[in-house]
C-alpha cells in the first residue's frame, strides 16, 4: 500500500460526535483511490514521547516498540477530490478517549497525519435488485458514500443507529432510498435497536446487497438473522464489526480475531443457504 500524509486544511463538526477532518498537502500527491465506497485509509497516531514526526519511517518507528510505535486506526475515506488532491474523513469521537476521536477534535489547519492505503472492499452491486445498509456513527461515512453510488431507480433502506435527533445529518442518493434514524435515546435497551429494526423489517422481494457494520454484538445480532431468517447469501454480503461496546482499541484488537471465529459459528451452512 501507499504511504500518504495529509495537513489538515479545516474542520467541522458534523454532529456532536461526530467531526470532518479535511486535508490536502504535497504529501498526498501519491494517493490513490480505490472503487469502494468503504474504503479506509490506516491512520499512523503517533504516541506521546515518539521521538519521530510526520513524514516518518513505518518500520523504523515500528522497530522502538509498542510504546513509542505509531498506532494504527482505520478511518473511511468519506470522499477524496482528484483535481484538488483533496481527502475528507468523517471521524467519530469521544473527548479525549482513544486515538483517532482525540486527533481529530483538537486537529488544526497545518496539523500532520500519516497514512497507509487506502483499502477497501465493498461497493452497491449495480445489478442487486435492492439494497439494504445497516450500522451505527462508525459505518456512517461508507454508507453515506455508499448512497451516492447507488444508481438512479435503485431502491434501498439504510438504517443508522446514533444517541439522538441531532445526530442526524442529511444524506443524499440518486437512488430510491429510505434512510431510518434509530435513536438510542429513545429507548431502555440501544443494543436491539438495530437488530430490532432489521427483524421488523419489510422484506421487498428479489436479491438483496446488504452492508452491515458496526458495534460487534449487534453486527453479529444481524448477521445471524439475515443467514437463518432471511436466507441471505453469506458470500454476497458485507457484514463486519467495527468495534465493541465496553472495550478499548486494543483490546478489541486482541480478541477480535477468536471473536470472529465463534462468529462464523452462529448459523450452520444448510440454514445459511435458506434451507430448513
């Protein structure tokens, strides 16, 4: 992958939680954009105390150990602007907390972020009959890419999960799309919220393109009703969980690898195909 670095050109805050991080700079010359409406970049934090800035060595800040090495945090791509050179991120944060949310509420015109990718894997199948994306604040920038690559006549539903009314911000499609906030604030229990709404949901007929990504146990909520219930083709979908409610990065890091694996688990192969 390409090593990229972006000096912030300016930001706003899109929601209470939620804040653009634009930047341009010489130091994106070399980027170059995937096809995917989820693609990341793997964002390169440097820790307090790293006796190394921005352009560095990957390996070479790497080779000091885990303290002082950069730490890595994927972040979709929520447009880049060929002509200007120009990359927006859509970054979720929470005060100070972590390393990617931090950056990016304090982050200034002339400040530095150095990059791998970027990758990505998912785009709105043209030839689906209808469309279907789930998630939270974390999946909102590849949905809202997404929706603007849904050709005009497509239908669709998007259902995002976030605190409140004002977390909502407008998204646009050339497409028939329904968008459905899902507003944690209004009741007990926020970890059903989402699988609620796909259970409850209007199951239009023909093959359906489904995105879901999000907090782990409500991605795997579901992923395991889509399989069993729904009998949705486990290789024509995109379902991945982006993080863990009560668990850091790193820990999650630690265990998502076991955690998918039991994930896979879930729904045996003859009710994944949609047979009894």
């Amino acid at each position: 992958m390409a090593r990229n670095y972006g000096s912030v050109e300016r930001t706003e805050r899109l929601a209470p939680n939620l804040v653009r991080v634009v930047m341009g700079g010489d130091g994106l010359e070399r980027f170059t954009p995937t096809e995917f409406t989820d693609q990341y970049v793997n964002a390169l934090f440097i820790p307090d105390g790293a006796p190394y800035s921005v352009p560095f060595d990957v390996e070479a800040a790497r080779a000091l150990g885990f303290a002082q090495s950069p730490k890595g945090r994927r972040l979709t791509v929520r447009s880049w602007d060929a002509a200007a050179r120009r990359l927006t991120l859509d970054v979720v944060t929470h005060g100070e907390a972590g390393y990617a949310g931090a950056w990016a509420g304090r982050a200034r015109p002339g400040d530095l972020l150095q990059m791998l990718g970027p990758s990505g894997d998912y785009r709105p199948d043209p030839d689906a009959d209808w469309h279907l994306w789930a998630g939270d604040e974390s999946a909102l920038a590849a949905i809202a890419a997404s929706l603007e690559a849904v050709p005009a006549g497509k239908s669709g539903v998007a259902l995002i999960v976030v605190d409140g009314e004002d977390h909502e911000i407008p998204l646009a499609s050339p497409g028939d799309v329904e968008v459905r906030w899902l507003h944690r604030d209004s009741v007990e229990t926020p970890a059903s919220l989402l699988p609620d709404a796909i259970a409850g949901l209007d199951w239009p007929a023909g093959r359906a393109d489904v995105f879901v990504h999000g907090e782990a146990g409500e991605v795997r909520a579901v992923r395991r009703h889509l399989l069993a219930e729904r009998a949705v083709d486990p290789n024509r979908v995109s379902i991945s969980p982006y993080w863990r409610r009560h668990h850091t990065d790193e820990k999650w890091r630690e265990i998502k690898k076991e955690w998918l694996a039991e994930q896979a688990q879930d729904v045996a192969p003859d009710q994944a195909a949609g047979r009894p």
